[in-house]
C-alpha cells in the first residue's frame, strides 16, 4: 500500500513538499504539519559501545548528542529555513568550545606555572643545612629528583642495629644516621596516678613517624583511630585502661639515651659525582625572574639532645615559644586561649612562687597585638596604650598579674619593625604594590598621612588604611569578617617562627595536652587542610633563622608575597622540600574537620561535630554530653582543637564575663554590667530592664541554660582551675 500524503513515513524535503503538495507554495497542511512537529525523531541522546584496547569482553560507553533530534526540534521550533541556520550556529558553537578546550588544555601544558626561584644546587644546600641540624629526625625518602651524591650526616636519627658501614648510590634517598639511641616509652607503665595522667617526661619526643603511620588521612587511617592511639601512648587513658594486644605498638614517644652503643655509619664517598650519565630532571624557573643568588646561611645549629643541655634545658635554637596574633579588641576568644594554656602546659604553676626546677625547660606563650587597624603602624606611645587597653578590659587584665610574668608575655606587632626584622626581604617588601596576599586575595601597601592629616594613634610618618575593610579590626559576625587581619597574620605566623622561634597557632585554638613530646622534635611541621594534600598552618613550627625559612621567604617574595597554605603546598613540592614541613594529619589539632566535611562519619571522632558551630551550640540530642563528659571526654587524644573563626559567637552566653574569683572580682563587675546591658542576654536571663548594677544581680539556676553547650563547659572548666577549685588536668593546683 502505498504511504498516505497525510501521514508520510519520512520528513518531506523541500523537493518532495513540492512533489506532494504542488499547490501549497512550500507550506503543509495544518494536519499534516501538527502530525510532522508532535513526531517522535528518536532520544535526544545515542549511546554507543567500543572495545576497549586489551579487553575482549569489556566494551566502553560513550554517549553522544542526537543531532538529527536537534536539528529536527530546531525545524519544528522555529521553521525549515531558520531553524536549520539555528542548528548550524548551535553546531559551530560546540565545534568552537570543544576546540577551545582543546587548545586551553594544551596552552596549560604550555603555560609556566612555575613558582620555582632556587636551583637544583641550593635545594640540595638547603637539605643539607636543615639534616645537619638536627632539623630532620625521619627516615622518610629523600626526592630522589634531587640528585644528591652523599648521605648528608644526621644527629637526631639513630641508626639501626647492627649496621656499620654502606655506600651511596645514585640520586640518594636517605641520610647517614649517627644521633643517640632512642628509648621508647611503654604508657602501661605510667603508674604515678589512677585519677590523672602523667605528664610527659621532660625531654621526650613523639616520633611523628610512628604517628604518621597510624594517623594519615591519605592511608586511609580514622581520626577515631589515631586518637586512641595518641592517648594510649602518653598515658592519656589513664582512667579508662583497658587491655589491648600488642600495646607495645601504641609507644610513640621515646627520650635519648646518652649510652648510645650503636655504631654509626661508616661512609664512602663515591669516585665520581653520581649524577655523572644520568639526565637531570629539568626544573622549570617561574617566569620573569631569574635564578635566586645562593642563600645566606649561618653554620648548621648544633644539635644537643636533652641529655647534653645545661639546666633548666632549653634550646637557644628551638625555644618554647607558642606564638599568636590578635588585632582589635580583647575578648572571650584569646582569654580562652590563655586560659587552655595555663591549664594543660608545664608552666610551674603549680610550684610556689619563686621555686626552680632547673629539670624542665618551661615554655611561654607570646601573644602580639596589633592594637589598631590591620594595616596601620603604631606611634610612639601605642605600647603605654596598649598596656592601658590591657588592664581595663576584663578579659586580659587577669593576665598582667605579676604570677604569669614570663608565662604569658603581650607583645606589640609592627609591621614595619618585623618584616624589616627579615633579612630575607628586608630591602625588598617595601617596594611592593600588594603586601597584604593571601590566595590572590590583596591588599594594597598603605599609603602615607600627609601632615596635619593625622589619625587617633597615628603619626605623620606611619599609614593610613585604603579601606573601610582595612580600618576594621576585629570581627563581630560573618558579615563583618575582619579579613584582612586574617590575611596578615598569615604572614606574621612564618615572621614570628622564623624571626624567634617556636610554635605559632592561630587565637581560635584551645591546648588540650602538654606539647612537650612535639617540642622535643626538631623539624619543622603544619597539619593537612582536611582531605586535601596541602597545609594548613593554623599551626606551624619553623626553625628560628632555618634554611627552610630562608626559602620561604625568597619564594614567596617572588610571587607577590602570598604566604596562603595553597601556596605554600605549591612552593614546597615544585622545590621539593615538602618533606622537610612535614604535613601532620588534623586529627592531631583540628580533629573535627573532617567530619564537617562529611568524611569518616561511619566511625566518626568523639564528640561528632557535623559542623563548627555545634561546639557553639551542641544540637539538642547530643547536649547532655559535654556537662557530663567534661573535658576529657573532648577529643582525647588530640593537642588542641581548631574551632574555626566564630568570633563572635561567646563561649558562655549565659555568663559572659570572666568568671575567676575574688581576686578578679573588679574586673567581673565590669564585664558583667557590660554584659547585663546587652538586650539579647536580659531576655534570656529574665532580667529585669531596670537592673543597673552588678551587686542586684544574683545567679540564678534558672537563669543558665539548662544543657551547656561544649563551649560553654570547657570555659567553666579552666576558670574553676584559675579559681582554685580544682587541679588542672594532670592533677597539679594553681599555687599564687
């Protein structure tokens, strides 16, 4: 039967319209037209199976755009003639993107993307001087892209037993072990106390190592894990001992032993350089510079173990210094600091006044403070000012007292001052357009008051921030992030480690154990950005004047001072020294990140937070823990907690104010009728609108919040250790 002119088996062409339907001048008939536009033409998408190379069995999906559908739908849509050129413009566009995806991928492959400035020669120098040191207390592999021909000498590392002599080979991957014995301690027998644990033994150290091998995210290893692994080992569980097999394989802290009885390895030196026949990997110089002069390094530091320090044993190249950076008012958030400090480090507190034991080297914590806008620099008098700020507000005040002298220490940040402090970059960062640059985010160098022009605690010769965002320090919501004193204290963390030494943290930290164990580690370290392989240097150890440092500095100066964490990851493995800043997993300091970020919530760390904010305010169903728990049931295991910005969020909404007893009973009054003042806070206690004075007010149970948030207990909890009414959590009282 032949097809029916009505309902033709295919779309007519224009030849066929016209063979069809000679009177209809090129148009169909309505009927045949609504049949034609409401036909089927087939999937939008066609899939097709090809064989994979190498397999006869498996087949691979590809799928592809139905372009007779496209071209049918365009017809239909919009008429034969337009929505053929419609289709035709839609298939030139996908030729042009596809083409300029492909021309993209190869200009990347093209682009230099380089952040390298130092040859392959002072990369090897810079390995030397940070092993010789003492700075590299590993047996991780050494790039072999480096190409060196001897194993460089290495104190802190004991060789193993049994071996006397050994040659290197071709691009070495390891050093010449020849440091003390090591001795590790069983945590089993920590018997000092049932109800405290011990603290550590002065002068040990955690093997990182060891640590790394039960804690690395990238090997697949559960906070949850790790943290039962760092208790155990430091005695830490003290209170919930339990049988586990095999406990000696949870001792990751060891002290050195002098009666080192281990021979070290006799090495011999090769006949030729070992590079000799052997094709140099290339190293790619950043674009538009040149090769950096060869660093100017002091002599390698000499490295002492505890055993051959003088007494008290303190390392004039690795001092126990805990740095941080505040700007802007002095609140709740570094008053927590301090106090989580006094509460878990060895700071002889708990010795009468004056008393001395010359066995433990006491460690300090250095709070800077740039006391105006971020990007200001202070006059004259703004150290007299600062400390005057210091003593009337009630968060800081408590700290001057003459018991925490050379415990905690406030000192002026000037920008000025420290980065000229840097020889690194001394005669250099002045001369950039953008100092402030975190991430490709910047910030413009202040540009001069002129006379006459001055400002509150400024002089004619120092700067005047650009911006409302620069004159802002402090944050007091999400809305009003203080990001540019963000973005400075990145690189004030790198200036204050490499300039004096020590450990930096950022203020939104809280100490949960002694670091005594990480102190008696010598190399250099940050923790991973959550899943991510990158820093995070919320917490950052850096060798004072190290070469490590050196290079840093020198990198960064040549690409425009961006000190960001990414970056840095970058600047360290194109360099090839990222062994050297060994990436700690953040289960040590910032345990909770990665179950904010969905992972490992199958066996997830103890307490679940799902989010930063449920320390701030713990969900309904999990707020009877922190009250009942207390702080060792809070990540036990872990050396501190990040809890991530939240500055505006109180830790004690209900109370506050510094509550620390009579002795700072003036400082109390003060911040509780500031406190009473606040609207939102009469509401919840049930305050009466007219109480002006401290002395009307009474506490009252039914005024706080009947389940605490963890916040709010780990607050009350140091303060009733600065009160007396309890010890700190090894068990030693304040003594004033």
């Amino acid at each position: 039967m032949p097809p029916s002119i009505y309902f033709p088996q295919t779309n007519p062409s224009h030849a066929q319209r016209d063979r069809l339907y000679p009177f209809s001048n090129g148009n169909l008939p309505s009927a045949v037209n609504e049949k034609l536009h409401n036909r089927h033409f087939g999937p939008w998408v066609l899939t097709r199976t090809v064989p994979l190379p190498g397999s006869r069995k498996r087949r691979l999906r590809v799928c592809y755009p139905n372009t007779s559908r496209v071209h049918q739908f365009a017809v239909a849509r919009f008429g034969q003639k337009k929505g053929t050129l419609v289709f035709g413009l839609l298939l030139l566009l996908c030729i042009v993107l596809i083409l300029g995806g492909l021309f993209s991928g190869v200009r990347a492959v093209v682009r230099n993307d380089s952040t390298l400035v130092f040859r392959r020669e002072e990369l090897q120098r810079i390995w030397k001087w940070e092993i010789e040191s003492g700075h590299y207390p590993s047996r991780r592999e050494i790039p072999p892209q480096l190409l060196l021909n001897q194993e460089y000498n290495n104190p802190s590392l004991p060789p193993p037993q049994g071996s006397t002599a050994r040659s290197p080979t071709s691009g070495v991957t390891s050093t010449n072990p020849m440091g003390p014995r090591r001795r590790y301690l069983n945590a089993n027998n920590f018997t000092e106390s049932i109800e405290y644990p011990p603290r550590p033994v002065p002068g040990s150290v955690a093997d990182l190592d060891r640590i790394m091998d039960h804690c690395d995210f990238s090997q697949k290893k559960y906070v949850r894990d790790c943290h039962e692994f760092l208790r155990a080992g430091a005695g830490l569980d003290n209170t919930i001992r339990f049988r586990r097999a095999g406990s000696e394989e949870m001792s990751y802290i060891y002290v050195e032993e002098a009666d080192n009885t281990t021979a070290p390895f006799v090495i011999t030196p090769p006949d030729q350089p070992a590079t000799t026949g052997t094709p140099l990997p290339e190293l790619k110089l950043k674009a538009g510079v040149e090769w950096e002069a060869p660093l100017k390094l002091d002599a390698p530091d000499t490295y002492r173990p505890h055993y051959d320090l003088p007494n008290p044993p303190c390392d004039e190249d690795s001092p126990r210094i805990f740095h941080m950076f505040w700007a802007g008012p002095f609140t709740d958030k570094p008053y927590m600091a301090i106090l989580s400090f006094l509460f878990t480090q060895n700071t002889g507190l708990h010795l009468p006044r004056g008393s001395i034991d010359d066995k433990v080297c006491r460690p300090q914590l250095w709070l800077w403070i740039n006391p105006g806008s971020a990007s200001s620099v202070p006059n004259q008098s703004i150290t007299r000012e600062m400390f005057d700020s210091l003593k009337s507000n009630p968060w800081s005040a408590p700290f001057l007292h003459p018991r925490f002298k050379d415990v905690v220490n406030f000192k002026l940040w000037n920008t000025t001052e420290q980065l000229d402090g840097i020889p690194e970059i001394k005669n250099d960062w002045a001369k950039l357009t953008s100092l402030f640059n975190s991430g490709g985010h910047k910030y413009n160098v202040p540009i001069p008051v002129a006379e006459g022009e001055e400002e509150e605690g400024m002089t004619a010769t120092t700067t005047r921030a650009r911006s409302k965002d620069e004159q802002r320090a402090g944050s007091q919501s999400a809305s009003t992030y203080d990001k540019l004193s963000v973005i400075m204290s990145d690189i004030a963390r790198f200036v204050l480690c490499h300039q004096y030494g020590g450990i930096y943290l950022d203020a939104d930290t809280i100490f949960l154990r002694d670091w005594e164990e990480l102190w008696g580690w010598k190399g250099a370290f940050a923790y991973r950005w959550s899943r991510l392989p990158r820093y995070n240097t919320a917490v950052l150890r850096l060798g004072k004047k190290s070469a490590l440092g050196s290079f840093i500095f020198r990198t960064a100066l040549k690409n425009d001072m961006d000190v960001h964490p990414f970056k840095l990851s970058v600047y360290a493995k194109q360099a090839m020294v990222d062994n050297l800043l060994l990436r700690l997993p953040d289960a040590l300091f910032d345990p909770a990140w990665l179950n904010t970020e969905d992972y490992q919530l199958d066996r997830p760390a103890q307490p679940l937070f799902t989010t930063f904010l449920a320390f701030f305010d713990t969900p309904a169903p999990d707020n009877g823990s922190p009250a009942s728990l207390g702080f060792s049931g809070f990540f036990r295991g872990a050396f501190s907690y990040h809890f991530h910005n939240y500055w505006w969020k109180p830790f004690d909404p209900a109370r506050n104010w510094p509550d620390l007893g009579p002795r700072f009973i003036a400082g109390e009054k003060k911040a509780r009728k500031e406190a009473l003042a606040s609207a939102t806070l009469k509401a919840q206690l049930n305050t009466p609108p007219d109480v002006d004075t401290v002395t009307a007010f009474a506490d009252r149970l039914e005024d706080d919040k009947r389940d605490l948030d963890w916040a709010t207990v780990m607050k009350r909890t140091f303060e009733s250790y600065m009160r007396g009414e309890r010890p700190n959590m090894y068990g030693e009282s304040l003594v004033w």
